[in-house]
C-alpha cells in the first residue's frame, strides 16, 4: 500500500483541512483499489506550503521566479512502479489551490494538485502531446474513482 508523509508548513491549510494526513490516508485507500496501483507499496511526502515557499522552490530548481501551484522531486525518475521504495517529495501552494477553488472545490482542486505530482513521481510528464493525454487520462480516471457516488 502506497504511504505519505504529510509536513504542515503554512497555517492556513488547517483552515481548509482539519487533519491533511488523515484526509490523504482516505483517498490512499481508494487509490490503492484501482488496479493500476494495487499492490504498489511506495512513500513520499507532501508538503503543504505558500506562494513564498514555493516562489523559493521554483526559483532554486526550475530558475523561474514566481509561484506555481504543484512542483515534484522525484527521487530517481528512472522508478516504474517498484515495490517498497520512497519516490520523492510534491510541494503545494495553498493560495493558488484557495483561488482556483473559488470557481470550484478546494478538496476537487487540492486531489488534482497532489495527483499530478504523484504521477510525475511515478515518471510520467506532459512535454508531448501523447504523454499529457495518457497523464490527463490517468488523472481522471484517479479523480472519478475519489468523486463517483457510490
């Protein structure tokens, strides 16, 4: 079963989510029935920042200077679905997920956030056409699973 690591490093998440490791560990249970990720126990951590922090990160890694709402670390992006190992680290801004949910849902938006990073963890991209349909196409299939009425 797939774990994460959740680090708090802006207040105002709490506002939003009460408890983000525990709100994490719910969509991790439905992730893991897909068949896709089934029997794929791997680690990483999300880290649950601002605009400030991530303006930081982006300068430092991508040498662009502004904010972004999503940014992945993969630890080794040469891992395809290897069992027991720690994939890397997704950080995510709070302002920019607040403000696109203002015309949607803060939790829809945070899920869509937090699974495009996973899934660049995972190796995959969005440089080519095909591989930002099949990346898009995975996510839907993610996000549908979270939001399908049961």
């Amino acid at each position: 079963m797939t774990s994460v690591d959740v680090v708090l490093d802006h207040y105002l998440w709490k506002k939003k989510i009460n408890n983000p490791k525990i709100y994490i560990n719910k969509k991790l249970l439905k992730l893991n029935k897909l068949s896709f990720f089934k029997n794929k126990p791997q680690n990483y951590t999300i880290f649950l920042t601002n605009n400030k922090k991530m303006k930081a990160l982006n300068k430092k890694f991508r040498n662009k200077n502004q904010p972004t709402d999503v940014l992945s670390f993969p630890l080794n992006n040469k891992i395809k679905y290897k069992k027991n190992v720690y994939l890397g680290d997704i950080a995510i801004s709070y302002e920019i997920i607040n403000k696109r949910s203002k015309n949607s849902n803060f939790f829809l938006e945070f899920d869509k956030m937090w699974i495009h990073g996973y899934l660049h963890l995972l190796g995959h991209n969005h440089k080519k056409k095909k591989d930002f349909e099949k990346m898009k196409k995975l996510e839907d299939l993610i996000l549908n699973n979270f939001y399908k009425k049961n």
